[in-house]
C-alpha cells in the first residue's frame, strides 16, 4: 500500500465528503457527483456531459463533473468508500471500470453511505480497507461493457463476490429497467401519488419505507420530482 501522503479517497456526493474531511484521516479527498443508476446513459465519453446535462436540467455550469482518473496509480493510491445503495454501487462499479490499467485501489468495508456515520468512526473503517486485485478490475470491466451494452436490465443475477453489495444493487437496478412496462421506482411513485401523497417530502418518506432500511430512497428527491413532472406532464 502506498504512503498516506499519497492517499486519495473518493466518496459519492458532498455531504459524505464532508463527513470525511471531519474524520482526521490523511490524505486528499474527491468527489464523484453523478451515478448511471438513474436516467440516460452512453458509452461515448464526448457526448455523456451534455446527456446528463440536458436530462438533469442543470445549467452549462453545474455539469455533474466526471472525476478525472487518469492520475491515478504509482504513488497515488484511491481508496474507494462506496456505500450499499445501487446509486454509490452503480458508481462503484464505473469507477472500478475506468481506473487506468495497471492501477490497484483499495475498498473500505461498508454497511452504510458515509453520510450516515460519526466522523470518528471513519479511522477504523479505514484501516479495515482491502486491496482490489486484477481479477476483481477485469470483472468490474466486463460488467461495465455489459451495462452500457444492454442495461442494467442486462444485468440481474450478475456481481462480483470481492464486492459484497454489487449483486443486490444490480438486481435492484435492474428491477427499475423491464424488458416491459414501468420499473419498481416509478411505480412505488405512481402509487403513492394514488394514494394521495402529493408533496415531495411526503413522497420521499413514503418511498423511504419502500426501500432498504440500510440506505431507503436512494435515487434522491431531484430524481423523484423529475419523474413526478414526467408523469404529470403524460396526463397533461
């Protein structure tokens, strides 16, 4: 394992970067903002920023900014802190897909999203954390080319035993993409919206009771009131 002065953590959104920076750990921190759990993908790297641009509604500005891997190996040693959700798993396996040949990384062992813990219990988890290998990266590859091939729907029944959440969030993801009809989010939204439930906090806390008790509405309320407007914009 590398120094720790050459230590660089990645963590999926803000608020666990935040949790991080409070934990006294060494090393520098970055952020992966974006996941391939939700909305339109591609494989053609040019052309995806302004893909999830467009479907997010953001301004040019706020692109949801690709982390830069390219630096990484040799000294540079990524430490991986990606919760059991499908949205940090679905970024997992993207990041696994897309560090440089030859660049091993390590993962901590997690439960919960990072945002969920006390700063202090960050050191321990830390020094848990195992070594990638080879075959897991070979692996994450292939899945990777499988997803952004056929889907997610391509990929039910599918993991990587070195990643102990990435089955159960594949089958989740999976569930959200059908060969036909609506997927398991949009109709939990649909019902709810039946039963009356209007407002996104509300929704979100019922949608929170459908879902894991580990991690609960993991797609977030952006997400959420997107495919709200889209349905109400059908029956418009």
């Amino acid at each position: 394992m590398a120094s720790h002065d050459g230590l660089i953590h990645l963590h999926c959104g803000d608020a666990s970067a935040e949790v991080h920076r409070r934990s006294g750990l060494p090393g520098s921190v970055r952020i992966w903002r974006d996941s391939p759990a939700v909305g339109p993908w591609t494989a053609d790297a040019s052309r995806l920023p302004g893909l999830r641009v467009a479907w997010w509604g953001l301004p040019a500005d706020e692109v949801p900014a690709r982390l830069v891997l390219e630096d990484l190996g040799g000294t540079a040693e990524p430490v991986l802190w990606f919760g059991p959700d499908p949205w940090e798993q679905a970024c997992l396996l993207w990041v696994l897909a897309e560090l440089p040949e030859g660049s091993l990384s390590d993962l901590v062992p997690l439960d919960r999203n990072v945002a969920q813990l006390p700063p202090a219990a960050l050191p321990g988890l830390f020094v848990q954390r195992i070594l990638l290998d080879e075959d897991t990266l070979v692996q994450a590859r292939s899945l990777w080319g499988g997803f952004l091939e056929g889907g997610w729907g391509a990929l039910a029944g599918c993991g990587i035993s070195a990643l102990p959440w990435l089955a159960r969030a594949l089958a989740r993801l999976a569930e959200d993409h059908p060969v036909e009809g609506p997927g398991r989010t949009r109709m939990q939204i649909r019902g709810l919206l039946d039963q009356g439930v209007q407002a996104l906090p509300a929704l979100m806390a019922g949608l929170q009771k459908l879902e894991d008790p580990r991690h609960g509405a993991w797609y977030g309320d952006r997400f959420v009131a997107k495919v709200v407007e889209s349905m109400e914009a059908r029956l418009g």
